[in-house]
C-alpha cells in the first residue's frame, strides 16, 4: 500500500468519526436543548470515549459551531434552489409549493435547527449567522412581493414580508410537531392555505386555485 493511500484512508475514517459525532450532538441538542447538553453525553450517543470526541472537537461550542454551518449552508442552497427568477414567473400556488416545499422538508429532515438556532445560549458565531440567513429570507419575500405588487411601497413590502414569515414560522411548528404521514401533510396543505389566501391579493386575481394537497 503507497503512503498516499494511507492518509487517504485515514482521512476518510475521520470524516466518517466527524459526521457520527455531530450527528449524535444533533440528537442530543434536539432531547435536552443546547444549554442542557455535555460533551460527555454527545460521546455517550455516539458510543466513543470522551477522548474519542476530544480528539475532533475542543468543546461542545466547538461541535455546535461546525453543526450549525453545516445546517445554514443547506438552508441556503435550499433558498437559492427556491427563490429563482423562473420561479417567481409562476402562478401564486405554485410558487407556494417550490417555495415552502423544500423549507419544510430541510426542517422536518433536521429537527435540531430550529432546536439549535433558537437556543437562548447558542454561540454567538452562529446566531449572527442564523441572523443573516433570515435577513435574507426576508429579502427574498420582499422580492417575491415586489414581482406580484410592485406598486407597493417599502415599508409596505416590509410589513407583507414580516408577517408573511411569521406565518410561515407558526405552521411550522405544528407540522413538525404533527406525525408523519396524512396528518403532517394536511398540516402542510393548511399552510400553504393560509399563506395563498393572505398574498392572493396581491396578484390582483381571483382566488380560484388552492396549493396541491
């Protein structure tokens, strides 16, 4: 075996030991929250020795640091698949559907990021982060409101958008607390009900067509 395959080899390993690692912290942020979480219970839901984690990451903010990076910069490949110039050449409904969509099936597949954005004690890295992600989400809906109702002011698109996500963020919550299945997915359609009756008339027409259930 050359000594480049070696390093190789051991790079993988670690690569491997690294994702089972955050994966652990995320079920652990998600039980207990992040305050309540210890290093040493990361270790214990990865089945390593604490000097095992150690090895990886210096201290819990360490750990939920790379996690949290890791998570935001999903999210915003999943903005930018969304929020598309094509997009916005769709009809309301189905702008609806490739918007929230993909949004909700980032944070029913990762619990642990509202569990670890919202914390009162996260690091302050990934807060700042978190709030320049949202920043520009709501930069976003500005845009998507300025395409439908352009002669509407600043301040105005400002409002939509801000209620808009607050919308969005309250039916969140109860399809994430929703089982899997008929009822998560009729919690969505509400949503996406909720969300097209309150921006429909912007578009100036009529609403006739509800988002796919």
């Amino acid at each position: 075996m050359s000594e480049e395959t070696k390093p190789r080899r051991r790079q993988a390993r670690g690569e491997r030991r690294i994702a089972q690692l955050l994966q652990a912290a995320a079920n652990v942020f998600c039980a207990y929250g992040y305050t309540a979480t210890s290093t040493n219970a990361i270790a214990r839901e990865a089945s390593v020795s604490p000097g095992t984690l150690y090895q990886y990451f210096p201290n819990k903010e360490a750990i939920a640091i790379e996690l949290g990076e890791r998570l935001l910069n999903e999210m915003r490949e999943a903005h930018g698949q969304a929020f598309t110039p094509a997009n916005l050449g769709l009809p309301l409904p189905e702008l609806l559907d490739v918007v929230v969509d993909p949004m909700i099936a980032f944070n029913c597949e990762h619990p642990v990021f509202l569990a670890l954005m919202h914390g009162s004690d996260v690091p302050g890295r990934i807060a700042e982060e978190h709030d320049a992600l949202h920043a520009n989400l709501l930069n976003r809906v500005q845009e998507v409101i300025a395409h439908y109702a352009p002669e509407l002011s600043v301040e105005d698109r400002t409002r939509i958008a801000d209620m808009t996500f607050a919308i969005f963020k309250g039916g969140l919550q109860l399809i994430l607390a929703a089982p899997e299945g008929a009822e998560r997915d009729a919690a969505i359609t509400e949503l996406k009900t909720v969300l097209l009756r309150y921006l429909s008339p912007l578009t100036g027409e009529p609403l006739t067509t509800l988002p796919n259930r």
